[in-house]
C-alpha cells in the first residue's frame, strides 16, 4: 500500500461528509468488477481518473500517477441508481409555487389548471447538504432520479449525482420526465379517479393545441388572436417521458391504454402486480420501475378484517415480479419508494433474488436499468471506458446481508460510508 | 374475489374456436317469440337454432336443461358496480369525464350479478351533478380485461341529474372552507343544463366555423377541443344516449321541455318514481323509464311512489325497464320483474321484458341480446325453476355462447379457495413475526 493511502483513508473516517479535494487518479487492482455490460472479471483492475473511468481489465497496469486502492477480496460494481425517489428534496413536500396564504380558488375544471406543477423541476429544488444525499450515497447509491411529487402534475426530475459541491455540477439530466400521480383534488376538481383522468387528458389535447397555435401566430402574428402563455402546459410538453402509477394489473393496463391514447412515452412506476401483465407489457415495450416496498399488511391493520384473496396474492407474490419481468425481457429498474436506508433498500432487493430474480438481473435493475429507461446508459450504470466514474465497492455480495460498502466513487470521488453506530440502531429500534 | 383462480382456464378458451353449444330439453322463454319446450343451438357465440327437436353437432358440448327454464341473459340498465369512481361531483357538469376510463374488471359484483344471471349492464356515472359522465354498457366478462368487458357497439350514454342530488351543496374542503356548488335549487338544475347546451351549441358553431373558414384557405387557429361540451354536442348531434335521473313528476316535465326546445331526446329516466303520473307526456316524448319495482322513501323526493309504477307506465306506452342501481338487488332482477304481476297486472312475458328486451332496447343494443332469437348474441341464463318464482337458482350462464357461471363449480370450487386463503394468511403472519423492525419512511413518494 502507498503511504498516501492511509492518510486519504484516516481523514474520510473521520468525517465522511467531508468533500476533499482528492486525488484525481483512482486504480482500484486486483478486484472482482461487476461490469454489469458483460461478465464480471476476477482479478481486474479500474483505473479512474478526472471523473471518468479511463481503463478496466485484467491486463489494465495502474497508471504511475494513481492511487492505488488494493482490490483483493473487494467486488467492484457501478454506482447504485435510484430509479425514483425524493432525495436531495428536503421535506414532505417541495415548496409551493407560490407561497399561498390562502387556500386556492376551487377549480371549476381543467381550464383552472388545478394540482398542476408541471413545470417545476427537481433539478431547482434538490439540495446537496440534504442529509438524504449522503445517507444514500453511504449505502452505494451514487445517483438518484428525484421527482417533485406533490400534484397530479407534479414536475419534471433530475437524475444527479449524490455528492458535489455545487448542485450544477450533480445534475447529470435535469429533464428526467413527468411525475404523474392520480390524486384527486379532494372537495375541487378534479375530484374522482375519472375526474383525473379526464383532466390528463385535457392537459395533453391543450398541449397539443398550444404547440399548434403557438406556431402559427409566431409565423404570422398580425391579424391573430395571441394565444395565452401557460406554464403548465410548457412543463408538459418539455417532458421527455412521464411517470404514471400503475401498481395492479389493472391499472398497468388503464395507463398502457392512456398513454397509447395520448402518445405519450410512459414509463409505469409500481408494478407489484406486474407478473399478471407480462404479455401487454411486452406489447407495449413500456419500462417499469418496480417499487421495493413490498406490499404488507398494515401492521396497525384491523386483525379481523377478511382479506380477498386477491389482495393475499398481490403480497405474497409481488417480490416475484422482478424475475417474472426479467426472465420475459420486459425492462425494469428498482425504486427506493422512500424505504429511508440504502442497507433496507438492498435487502428489499433481496427479496425479489429470492422470489426468483438472478442477482446479476437485480444489479442490473440498480444500475444499468435504469440509466437505460432514463436515456443515460451511455454515461452511467455500467463500469466501461468512458463512462462517469460512479462505482460502489463493497467486501462481498451486494445482497449479502453482512456485506460492508468500503468505498463509494462519485464523479470520481472517493467517499467511505460512515461505520455503522450501533446506538444508531438502538435508537431506531425505541422509535418503532 | 374468490374466482380468479378458478377463471384462469376459461381466459384460453376465449382465445380458441368454441365448439358448438346444445342446451336441451329446457322450458326456453324467449320473451320475444313465445315460449317452448325444446332445445338452443350456439355456435361462434350466437344463437344458431331454437326448436323442439335439434340435431346435436359433432363436437358439441351439451347442457340438459330438463326441467329448467332457458332465458335470455338479464340486462341492468342502471347499475355501479366494475368501476373504481362513480361521481365527479366536484362541478355541476362533468361530462369530460366516463366510466369506460375507471372500468374495474376484477370488481367482485361482476361476479356476483352473473350468478344472479345479469349478462349486460349500463354502467352509470354517480347522480352528484346535473350533467354527469358517460356511461359504459358492459357485458359481466368475468376474468377478461376492462377492454373485453365493453359491449361492442353498444350507443355511448351520458348521465343527468335532477332534484335533490345535484342541488345539494357541496361539502368542506382541505382548507375547512365549504365549496358551494351551484346549483343550490331545482331551478338552478334546469339553468345548468340550459346553459351547458347554450355553450355545446356555440362549441358545435365554433368548429363549422373554423373548418369553412379553412376551407376558403384562410389562416386560422384551431379552436381548442372542449372534453367537457364534446358529449354534449354527440348529445345534441343525436350519437349519444341521455339517462337522467329523475323523482317528481315537476322535474320530469321540466327536463322533457327543456330537451324538446334544445332538439335532443332523453332517452331513458331513471329511477323515475312519480312516471305514473306523467306517462302520457313520457311517452309522447319517446322516452323510455327505469324504475324499481317497490323501493322508495329513503328520500323526501322518493316519497310519493307506488308499486304499481311499472305497470302503468307500460299500460299507457312507455318502454318500461325495471333496474338495481344496487350491486345486491342486482342478483334478483327476476323477483324485481316478477312483482308488476302483482302489482298492476303484468303479464309474464311483460314482467320478463322488463329485464331483457325492454332495457336492451332503452340501450338501442336489442339487436344483439334482450331475447332469444336465432342470430343474436348467445347470452342465455339457466334457472333451475321459473324465473319469476322466489324460489329459483340460476344454475348457469352464457355470454357470446361461454360459459362464465356454473353453480355446480362454484360450489365444488369453494374448498379449494378457502385452503388456499388460509395458507396464504398463515404464510403472511409468520413472515411479519421475523421480520425485523423498519426505519420510518422517507416522504414524499
């Protein structure tokens, strides 16, 4: 080990949050790498430098001006993508557009624009001291894609990077797509599933209509009426894709159906009861992110309630939609679905390993999967020349339940995950 | 929701070419055309022969109805069951929105009406508004899509509303305030409904407007399309079916007036319990009544009701239908039926069209089902006694000539789902016992 080592080492103990300037040029040797784009390679070697992954191989010598990370006995793997999540966003909720003091004027349909904040962007609202950011990344999440989450149109996300000093610098694309969510507006419209529906609908003829209007009087303004600004019907239409809930085979199949409608680019966020779906999802070519909070029974659930069987089965067999998605080709990533640690989150994964998932498909689901479904694949989610250094190295299996993350690369930078307090824990344990 | 499971294998045959069909040897009651003691041919999901005497094809699979009674498959013309909302009642015309975008095909009522022999049913938007949502005509395709469920060329309909429901005020909202809704009367309802029309008219007029100025080449911006007055234009334009929900004999009149000077027709009242007292004027209008046989009271607008309603507005020429509007009283529309006899004299065969052709043709889907005739859709409920006896069963049903009800299965099949239930429910709480405990929730998600 060079001397330099130790001492890079000794000041990421102490505080892991630390953003030192470190060096520029990483040569992990002699470690087991989880490409994820081809067969992991046993005894191989990552060299890192200004941010980027310049070499990995067998036969890959570390460069004389890197810093030498001994790999044996470590396993190698791409940074960790969060494929839907509220990190970096601090809070419930992101602040309101406008401070309201008083409540909204009740719409009277979607022509009021009701729950709609399609032009927010969580790349204006996500912040780097989130403790959020670093408790991700301490786990091997080096990038998340955050949404705002609030309304029916919720905004659009960011996929960034879990460590920068400057939130510019995180964002690797700051127009992930959509979030749409099918919460009724309560006493105002819209105030029904049907009602939500329709106004979605609404939404996407007006955006249409907009871009068509737009066009003609920006060619010949003079004798035209000027058609109004709308910012929510920008946001929408400056959306590359949209997030749509679909958790039951049911809904996967009203959403595939809307979205065929609307000509839009779907992709359906949920999927427990995807297994029952495979065939119009395979149809379709829609990407799923699966959510891994399982469904359970309340645990403050009325005991003597009896449960269909339908809603039995959803439990039961929703861990064994990932391997039923994988084994019939349908794309599919993993979202944290605000399980709070990255250490959960992966044990959350295991479970689907377990139902049927191979492990290299649920690292895939983590990784590469997702930087697909975002249209980021050719920077992100597997170790290959060129791509941004994101990697999580880890002393055994990344599902093993003893499995320690040693080091996290973001952007190349080198982070070592606070140790694991055992008070921490306790305390967690007097809350449930 | 016991029969997903049990469904499974009749999803495949859907797919494959169904052998032919023989029920035979029933009392066939074909409501339209008399009825006999004989023997159904179904073939490719429609009635092929009826007779006394028909030759089995090969491959056939046969039903012995003997000592059964064969009839058409019930058909609801006012129900709310399959659907994940009912009411967008948060604005007085909601017509953007339909029941065809909530469809729930795993709603277990689907099941439940099939056993009581329901075959088709108008799905309808709820009565919060005095312009509602469209409606869906489905077929009761257990273990299908919401897609299958749809009844394929069935007319689109759309919901009103009159009296008490859509008046009523709106209740608090998230921030404490209460939403006060117009209207707040009966004649607030009527100048809604005006007013949504007298706006549809002018939508109609703004798109001729914009496709002649097109076509003189002139450069112009489309109007925008308009989800809400759309249905009111199909309305007006003739291609879509009114159900309105009415009580008293006032709001009925009022509603015939006001669609005879906008130059649409309602096609059906539903509920309707004071028609027998306008019924001349229902049925100069041509439109058809919805009533229940003897349910009432549980509103001042629905005190003054008789059971005899049915009956007379047949007597005096109004197509008649007797609907559930309920997902309970929807597995006994046979008894419903078989009450105008008592009350007001009905003839079976009335009693029986209330139920099946009288609806089938209020929906304008008659063509296809409402009785037994060679040609229409083979949708054929079997009762193991009269239908119009309290005492009868439906043993089995058929729609497009599958069988998605079958008494006997049902029974044998009970076990089975129950052990699986109970293993499922043991699994579950063993894994909660090891489980270890979580850390609380990010929110937002």
């Amino acid at each position: 080990m060079k001397p330099g080592l130790n001492l890079i080492s000794l000041i990421h103990c102490c505080s892991s949050a630390l953003f030192a300037e470190g060096p520029a040029v990483y040569a992990i040797h002699d470690a087991r790498v989880v490409r994820v784009s081809g067969p992991p390679i046993e005894h191989c070697t990552v060299v890192v430098r200004n941010g980027l992954i310049e070499a990995v191989g067998e036969n890959v010598v570390p460069p004389a001006d890197a810093w030498i990370i001994r790999g044996s006995g470590l396993t190698v793997y791409p940074g960790l993508i969060d494929a839907l999540s509220t990190i970096g966003i601090s809070g419930p909720r992101p602040p309101p557009a406008t401070p309201a003091l008083s409540p909204p004027p009740p719409a009277a349909g979607p022509e009021d624009r009701p729950s709609n904040t399609s032009f927010l962007r969580a790349a204006d609202q996500i912040v780097a001291a989130d403790p959020s950011v670093e408790a991700a990344r301490d786990g091997g999440f080096t990038t998340a894609v955050t949404f705002p989450t609030a309304n029916i149109f919720a905004g659009q996300g960011v996929v960034f990077d879990l460590a920068g000093m400057r939130i510019g610098q995180m964002v690797i694309d700051p127009s992930a797509g959509q979030y749409i969510t099918l919460r009724n507006n309560g006493s105002s419209f819209p105030g029904s599933l049907m009602g939500v529906i329709a106004y979605i609908r609404q939404i996407y003829l007006d955006a249409d209509r907009y871009k068509v209007a737009k066009a003609i009087y920006d060619k010949h303004p003079k004798g035209l009426e000027r058609p109004a600004y709308d910012r929510t019907l920008e946001g929408v239409i400056e959306s590359p894709r949209v997030l749509l809930p679909a958790h039951r085979a049911v809904e996967i199949d009203r959403m595939l159906q809307l979205a065929r409608e609307l000509k839009i680019r779907p992709i359906l966020y949920g999927g427990e009861e995807a297994w029952r779906s495979v065939d119009s999802l395979k149809r379709s070519g829609v990407p799923v992110l699966v959510t891994l909070k399982w469904p359970e029974k309340a645990k403050d659930g009325d005991p003597a309630v009896d449960e269909p069987l339908r809603v039995l089965e959803m439990r039961e067999k929703a861990p064994s939609t990932p391997g039923v998605l994988a084994k019939n080709g349908i794309l599919f990533a993993f979202y944290s679905d605000g399980i709070a640690t990255s250490k959960e989150v992966l044990k959350a994964a295991k479970k689907a390993v377990d139902a049927g998932l191979s492990t290299s498909d649920a690292v895939r689901a983590l990784t590469l999967s997702p930087a697909e479904i975002y249209g980021v694949s050719d920077r992100l989610g597997s170790i290959d020349n060129g791509k941004i250094a994101n990697l999580v190295v880890t002393d055994g299996d990344l599902f093993a339940d003893k499995t320690k993350v040693k080091y996290v690369f973001v952007d190349g930078n080198k982070f070592e995950p606070a140790p694991e307090s055992p008070d921490a824990k306790k305390d967690l344990e007097k809350t449930q | 929701m016991k029969r997903a499971l049990a469904l499974a294998p009749l999803t495949a045959l859907w797919l494959a070419a169904a052998p032919p069909i023989v029920i035979q040897n029933g009392t066939i009651l074909t409501v339209t055309k008399g009825t006999l003691l004989g023997s159904l041919l179904i073939k490719d999901g429609k009635i092929a022969q009826i007779g006394e005497n028909i030759k089995i094809p090969s491959g056939a699979m046969v039903v012995d109805a003997t000592g059964q009674f064969v009839m058409p498959g019930i058909v609801d013309c006012h129900s709310h069951i399959a659907a994940e909302s009912i009411n967008e009642g948060t604005v007085s015309v909601s017509s953007m929105v339909g029941i065809q975008d909530v469809l729930n095909p795993e709603d277990i009522a689907i099941y439940r009406a099939l056993a009581g022999g329901v075959t088709t049913a108008n799905i309808l938007h709820g009565s919060a508004n005095a312009i509602g949502g469209k409606c869906s005509v489905i077929k009761m395709r257990w273990g299908r899509t919401a897609n299958e469920l749809l009844f394929v060329g069935s007319k689109p309909g759309i919901k009103f509303a009159l009296g008490e429901n859509p008046k009523r005020r709106g209740g608090g909202n998230a921030f404490g305030a209460t939403t006060l809704r117009y209207p707040a009367t009966r004649m607030g309802v009527e100048d809604v409904i005006r007013e949504a029309f007298t706006q549809a008219k002018a939508y109609r007029a703004s798109w001729k407007d914009y496709e002649a100025r097109k076509s003189r080449g002139e450069l112009v911006i489309p109007p925008a399309r308009d989800l809400k007055l759309e249905p009111l234009v199909e309305v007006l334009d003739g291609r879509r079916l009114v159900h309105a929900h009415c009580y008293r004999q006032d709001e009925i009149l009022m509603l015939l007036r006001v669609a005879d000077e906008f130059g649409f027709k309602i096609r059906t009242l539903q509920h309707v319990l004071e028609g027998y007292k306008v019924a001349k004027e229902i049925a100069a209008h041509g439109a058809g009544a919805s009533t229940f046989s003897d349910w009432w009271a549980y509103k001042v607008e629905a005190y003054d009701a008789i059971p005899y309603n049915a009956a007379i507005m047949t007597r005096k020429g109004v197509l008649v239908s007797i609907n559930s509007d309920s997902d309970e009283l929807m597995r006994h529309l046979n008894n419903e039926a078989a009450k105008t006899m008592k009350y007001g004299g009905l003839t079976e065969t009335e009693a029986l069209s209330l139920i099946t052709i009288n609806p089938a043709k209020q929906l304008m889907i008659d063509s296809k089902v409402g009785s037994i005739e060679v040609g229409k859709d083979a949708d054929i409920t079997i009762f193991d006694a009269h239908p119009l006896s309290n005492f009868s069963k439906v043993t089995k049903v058929f729609i497009d000539g599958e069988l998605y009800f079958d008494r006997d299965r049902d029974i044998a099949d009970r076990p089975a789902l129950a052990s699986r239930k109970k293993e499922l429910i043991t699994k579950a709480a063993e894994e909660q016992k090891k489980s270890p405990p979580v850390s609380p929730r990010r929110p937002g998600l």
